[in-house]
C-alpha cells in the first residue's frame, strides 16, 4: 500500500487527510508513462487555491481529489515506449499540470515527458522545489518578457518560492536586479544575486524609482500590479502572478504604454532542464523555508498562507 494526501471537499487545510491506496503495478502503466517512488513533493501557492476550490480545482473529476504537481524521487517501474528512465533513475519535474498530478503521495504515476533526470550534484530536496517556479520564472522571463543583460528588473516578492528562484534566474541572464522582500530577507537577496535590495514597508517602490523606471517587472508578491505599473518605462512589461490585476490596473497600463502579462505555466521539458543544468552548476539553488512529513500537508498549506516562508516548502513522504 502507499500513503497519499486526499480532500474530499474543498475548504480550509484540515480537509487534507491521510488515505492509503494500492501501488499501481508495473504491467498496468499505459505507455509513456513512469512509477515514481516520491522523496519529496513541493508545495506551491496553486496547490492552496486549488484546494479551496480555485485554480485548476475545475480540472478535477470529483472527489476525493490529491492536489500537488512538483516531485523528485526514484523510478521504481517503467511502462512501454519509455526509453530515457529505467528502474533506479533519479527524476524531478511537474507532473500532468494542470491536469491532477497526484503528487503528495508516496507514489505518482507520471508522464516521463514530464521528467528529467536528476542531475548527481543536485538533491531529491532541491530538485522538488524547482519544477513549477522555475518553469514559472523561466517561461515568463525568457520566453515573455525576453529579458536581456542590459535590462533593469523589479522582483516584488523576491523573498517567497518564486521570486527568491526569480532573482537568480535574472542575475544569471545578466539583468540588473532590484528585489522587493521584507527587511530580513535583504541580506539574504543579495547573496543570491540581487543588484539592488528595498524594503517593501519602508520604501515607497514608485517615489524610489520615478526616474529610473525598469523595463521589467515580476510581482511575486500581494502587491497591486499598479505599483509595478507605476515603475515600468513605456514600452516594458509587468508580469503578474499574484492575479492582482484590476480593471483600473489595466487602463492605467495602457494610459502608460506598459504591457501587462498575468502568466502561466506549461510542462516545458526543454526549459526544466535548463533549469537541471543551472541547479547541476549551482546557479541556481532552491532555499528550503520547511519540510514537513506527508501527513502534516495541512501545516505546509497553513506555513504558505501565514505568507512569511522564505523561499520553498516541501513535503517528505
């Protein structure tokens, strides 16, 4: 038998409960697809609206439903037609998003177009905290808002699981970065890369950089994407991820010239190992706020809405 987290309604963390359910037999994996034997599952903001009934929630055929999407572990079986894992191979990735990927679990029936390997120099710990950030930040950065080395970036809430992978991907680009956090995290930011620190209670972002407007900014934060509006030159990009943008965000941007993204994200293999090859090189690591046993998967959620995690939260089966 294996443990899994279930729901049997939307609502509050305590509707996450233990269950046990049969480990799938190897014969009975359709082709392409993987038996992982889980290590760690990360825990990511769209698993917490999902479980309240937003997000992808929609995607669900009935309950009793398993929210959670990123992995890293082991292969314990393969199915036809899989030619690049065998039994024993180390994976990472993001599981069937935003289709249920089951993934706070004990065992996940995965894509393996959905996997790579995980490279030796990296953990199951940090390669779990990569998958649906990383490709967040990554796919919206590059592919998006096309950064460039000679480009000024605003990351509002650089302190939290994306943003703080934000930063680091940015720097890696060669932009110059500014990080909006909480005074604590500052210190921290720049080590990770940050050009520029502010302190988001203190320091008034729009009066700060009236006459240096950035030509990206990626709000990671509960911050209206006004306030990123408001500092963006004519003719950049804000990228919104908090769903924040209003109506009057909207006309404001296009009263400025300023493009307004709200992202999402895909199941990009070629991207997430990229992102295996800047974890390999130590260009980009993961920084694990908490770890919690599977069967407190209602203390994660509950750490995440507190809002005051710096960087990831995982769960270890």
């Amino acid at each position: 038998m294996s443990r899994v987290i279930v729901q049997r309604s939307f609502g509050s963390p305590s509707v996450l409960e233990v269950a046990e359910v049969a480990v799938p037999p190897s014969d009975e994996l359709a082709p392409g697809e993987v038996l992982i034997r889980v290590a760690y599952a990360g825990v990511n903001p769209v698993d917490i609206k999902t479980r309240k009934g937003g997000a992808v929630a929609g995607l669900f055929d009935g309950f009793p439903v398993t929210v959670g999407w990123d992995l890293a572990g082991t292969v314990n079986a393969v199915g036809s037609e899989v030619t690049d894992f065998a039994i024993g191979d180390r994976a990472f990735g993001m599981s069937r998003f935003p289709q249920p990927g089951r993934a706070y679990a004990e065992h996940v029936v995965a894509d393996a177009t959905d996997l790579v390997h995980t490279p030796d120099a990296v953990s199951d710990e940090q390669a779990a905290a990569l998958p649906l950030a990383g490709l967040t930040v990554w796919e919206n950065l590059v592919d998006l808002a096309e950064l460039q080395a000679t480009q000024r970036i605003a990351i509002m809430g650089a302190g939290g699981g994306t943003g703080h992978l934000a930063v680091q991907i940015a720097h890696h680009l060669g932009a110059t970065v500014t990080a909006v956090a909480s005074a604590g995290k500052l210190d921290w930011l720049r080590s990770l890369g940050a050009d520029v620190t502010v302190d988001y209670r203190s320091d008034d972002l729009v009066t700060l950089f009236a006459d240096r407007p950035f030509d990206v900014v990626f709000n990671a934060s509960d911050t209206t994407a006004g306030t990123g509006i408001a500092v963006t030159r004519p003719g950049g990009v804000v990228i919104d991820i908090s769903e924040t943008v209003t109506d009057d965000d909207r006309a404001l941007a296009a009263r400025t010239g300023v493009r307004v993204e709200v992202p999402s994200v895909t199941r990009n293999r070629v991207a997430l190992q990229t992102l295996a090859d800047l974890a390999a090189r130590g260009s980009l690591v993961s920084h694990i706020s908490s770890t919690f046993p599977l069967a407190d998967a209602a203390a994660a959620h509950a750490e995440i809405e507190a809002g005051h995690a710096r960087g990831k939260i995982l769960l270890q089966p």
